[in-house]
C-alpha cells in the first residue's frame, strides 16, 4: 500500500513534468511561550487543515483534491509507511512526510492528512500535502519537535536515497534550520533515470500544544516568470505551517 500510495503521487507528478519540460540549526525548538492549550484530539484536528480556497490565497495559484490520495484521519496507522529501502533510515522523517517509523517512539492519538494538486497551469508549485498528529499532551509534542530538530540537522547535507519497486530515487537535503518553533528544510528530489532535473520540495514541521504540523510543498523543476503562484521553496511551506499553528491556538 506504501508502494502504491508514493506511486500515485509519482504518476501524474511523472505526467507534468514530461508536459512542461552541513552547518548546525539556528534558532531554538520551543513552542510560542504562555501558551497552555487544552489537548486537541479526534475529529476536531481536521478543521486545523487548509483547503483548497485558502491554500490558493497563500500561494496565489489553484488547487484541487488528490483523486489518487483522499484524506486520511485516523489513528497510528494513517501515518505513512516507507516507499521502500531509505538510507539512511534515521533520515526518512525528513524527506517522507508523516513517515510512521519517524513517530515510532511516541504515542499517536490521531493522524489527519490531505493532499491537493495544481488546477491549471503553468505554475509554480505542483502540489501540497499538510497533516496534523496528535499526542498525547504538550510535553510529549515538544519533546518530539526536539528530537526533529537533532534528527534532520544531523541529515542536513545528506543525500538520501528509496529503492522501490522499479522506481528509486536520490533526495538531497539542505537548508535545514528552525525559526518560531517551525523546522525547515529543501528536499531536492531526483528520480533514477528521469532527465528533467532535481525537484524542490519545501519541508517543514511546526509544534503547538499537542499537535504537530507537517506540510510539504513540491514545485517544478523549471520555471518560468510567466508561471502563476508566488509559492517559495525557502518560506511558503513555514508560513503554512504558522497559520495551521495559529489555528490550533484557536481551537485549544
């Protein structure tokens, strides 16, 4: 299923590509101080994602629901299953999102993703998937972000590779940094045998309350100034991160 899911995600990402041609972290992994929100848990977590209407305001660009990966809200077992071999595997949590051996160590409550894609085109970014895991309190959230943090700078400047069935790829991370209790990093993704380039993908994780976000955003390989959007590699996925952040204080 794991297979199958990042397969689907290649697929038509594969479709428009072909159409359109080691420091240490700044910062420190705290959450926003005086904040003492009452746990987030079950369905309520969803209303902390974005849809399609709000994610095109911030990226000036339109969106639409994956067909191939519908929403997933859950338990545990909605966290995401490794494509295939990652080496090194303490870096999969950087360069899969909501990678489940990531989170092995902590107890998950609920789990709720979504993906969307580009609507049209040209543009800048391809596509954007966001989720949210809940644990269970404040602490044990921080405590993890921490360990995000150790972890993804320890891979910064490390390729990563995933061998899969008949599909492999070589993903380069960089740019690793926290700024306002969110941690970034570019992922520049290279599939085996395709000639269209590195793809950048905009990674990050955000820490409120109980909950942590993670968004990432893809963009084409080439593009152009005509292109719509105004999506960033270097921003745009911390600043997404920020605001379902802020929305979690809403809730709590």
């Amino acid at each position: 299923m794991a297979r199958k899911a990042r397969w689907y995600a290649v697929f038509p990402l594969l479709t428009l590509l072909l159409a359109t041609g080691c420091g240490g972290i700044e910062g420190s992994a705290r959450p926003a101080p005086g904040l003492k929100p009452r746990p987030l848990m079950g369905e309520t977590i969803k209303q902390v994602l974005l849809d399609d209407a709000a994610l095109g305001k911030i990226l000036n660009q339109r969106f639409k629901a994956d067909a191939h990966l519908p929403p997933r809200f859950g338990g545990p077992e909605k966290l995401q299953t490794g494509f295939g071999v990652i080496t090194p595997a303490e870096c999969a949590g950087v360069t899969t999102m909501t990678a489940r051996s990531a989170y092995s160590s902590y107890e998950v409550k609920n789990v709720a993703r979504e993906s969307w894609w580009i609507d049209g085109g040209p543009a800048k970014v391809i596509s954007v998937a966001e989720a949210v895991v809940a644990l269970p309190t404040a602490t044990d959230a921080d405590a993890l972000f921490a360990k995000f943090s150790d972890q993804w700078d320890g891979c910064n400047g490390k390729t990563v590779t995933v061998e899969g069935s008949g599909l492999n790829f070589a993903d380069e991370i960089s740019d690793v940094r926290v700024a306002n209790s969110v941690l970034a990093a570019t992922v520049s993704v290279q599939l085996s045998g395709s000639s269209t380039g590195k793809r950048p993908e905009a990674r990050a994780i955000g820490v409120r309350g109980n909950c942590l976000v993670e968004v990432e955003i893809t963009f084409f390989s080439t593009q152009s100034p005509s292109d719509q959007g105004s999506g960033d590699p270097h921003t745009s996925a911390i600043d997404i991160a920020h605001i379902m952040m802020d929305k979690i204080s809403a809730l709590s």
